[in-house]
C-alpha cells in the first residue's frame, strides 16, 4: 500500500493532519528551493516527536560558498535519526561517504529523473530512493517501480515547479522597465502561473493544481501543500481518504511526443 508523505509549510499543519498521514517531507533552511516555508533543525527535531518517517528536502545546486554550512547541516541531521535526505545536487552522495553518514539518500533531480536504469545506477552508488519526475506517464512510473532496486516518491497533488533560474528574473524585469510589481502570479495565455522571486532565484508553477485519484504504484505518493491553505489542504487529504477528489491529472495519460532516437 502507498504511505501518504506530506510537504508541510508548519509544525502546527503538521500536528493538524499526523493522523492522515505516514511521512512528513520537509524543506530545510539555507539549502532547498521551490517552499513557501523552510524549516531549522530544531523545528525538525520538534516535528520528529510525531512519531512519523521525516525525510528532509536539500534540493538546490550547492555553490563552493555553501560547502560548510551543507556539511555542517548534514551531520547535525545524522544526529536526528530521521528517514532520508531528498537531494538534487549529486555531492551528497560523496559527501555522505566522506562523512561517514548512515542517513539514507533520496535522488530527487526533478525533471532527470525518468528512468530505471538511472535509478539503479545511482542505487548502487547507496542512493535507496528516487523521487520520480512529474513529467511520467502512469505507464512509465509503474514500469520503473517494477525495475527499480529501491523504493519510489511520487507526486500526486499541488502546484508543480516547472522552471527555476538563479536569477531574479521578475525582479530584474520589473526594474529595467520600471514597473509596479503585482503579486506573486503573471497573467499568460489566458492561464495564470505563480511565480515566486526571491534571493535564491525565480520559480515558475504549473497553472494548475495536480490532483491524482488513480491508484499509483509508488512506495510514497507525495501532497504538496506549498500555496494552499492549510485548514483547505486538510480537507483535501479527508477528500483523498473519501475518494471524493476531482481530478487533474497533469502528464500522466500523456504519452511522450519528442523522442531521441
């Protein structure tokens, strides 16, 4: 049976649903990306008394800058004994030897992880999870359950980050041509998209919210509740259970179109 694992914004949203869920995935601070909301270590530690599986988001390419405060981060979540680390930036994965760490490790590259021969690669590197792409068909995500090694992540509802750029690039934008900012959400197409701008980049959300009702063969299956309401997600997590969810189902009855021969 898939475990319910949830990107949480707080501890008290958190404490709110602990009876609906089985992992809690949470952003950690200075070091991930695309999360209305970061947590310390010590806010890890308190949620970690929930008596769930934690994994921990370290998401964002790390720059020469950052090496001590990531290793300094990495032994102090050693010391929490949670479930895994959720990472993009493939140092970890030496790091962890270097460091001697025996937390395990969740290859999460986004839109590079799409297949089972990589995942099997990287899990013989130690690496015993992969957080699936969003870009997979239902088709695709099951054959790679069935060829995998280790255990899969697999998003089912919220807001998708579809791009995301060092730069500032609405904040670069709005001061060339010195223009009024307007919220967090640009108008295109008849679509609007939520952008967030901040120190560490721009990310640029799907205009839609991914709401999976179909059984997904996946270890984890993955609620994000970055820009939603928590008493609203809370529902929306009763609606699951009910199987009362309406559905918007993103890639995964879409076949590929482009392929590389």
């Amino acid at each position: 049976m898939n475990k319910i694992s949830v990107i949480i914004k707080s501890i008290a949203e958190a404490k709110d649903i602990k009876d609906m869920v089985d992992a809690y995935l949470i952003p950690i601070e200075d070091l991930s990306i695309n999360y209305q909301k970061t947590f310390t270590i010590e806010e890890i530690e308190e949620i970690k008394k929930l008596k769930k599986e934690v994994f921990v988001f370290i998401n964002k390419n790390i720059h020469n800058n950052e090496l001590e405060k990531l290793e300094e981060t990495l032994k102090n979540i050693e010391k929490l004994n949670i479930n895994g680390i959720i990472f993009y930036d493939i140092s970890l994965i030496e790091l962890k030897k270097e460091l001697n760490l025996k937390t395990d490790l969740v290859w999460h590259q986004e839109h590079l992880t799409t297949n089972y021969v990589a995942a099997n690669y990287y899990y013989d590197k130690g690496v015993k999870y992969t957080y699936l792409s969003s870009e997979l068909t239902k088709r695709e995500i099951e054959e790679i359950k069935e060829k995998y090694k280790g255990k899969t992540f697999v998003n089912v509802f919220g807001y998708l980050p579809m791009f995301t750029s060092r730069r500032r690039l609405v904040n670069n934008y709005v001061d060339t041509f010195n223009l009024k900012e307007k919220g967090n959400r640009i108008y295109k197409e008849e679509k609007y998209y939520y952008i967030d701008d901040n120190k560490k980049g721009t990310t640029v959300y799907s205009d839609y919210i991914l709401n999976v009702k179909e059984e997904i063969k996946a270890d984890y299956i993955v609620f994000n509740s970055n820009m939603i309401d928590e008493d609203t997600f809370k529902e929306i997590l009763k609606d699951y259970k009910n199987n009362k969810l309406e559905k918007e189902t993103g890639f995964l009855f879409k076949e590929t179109i482009y392929k590389v021969k």
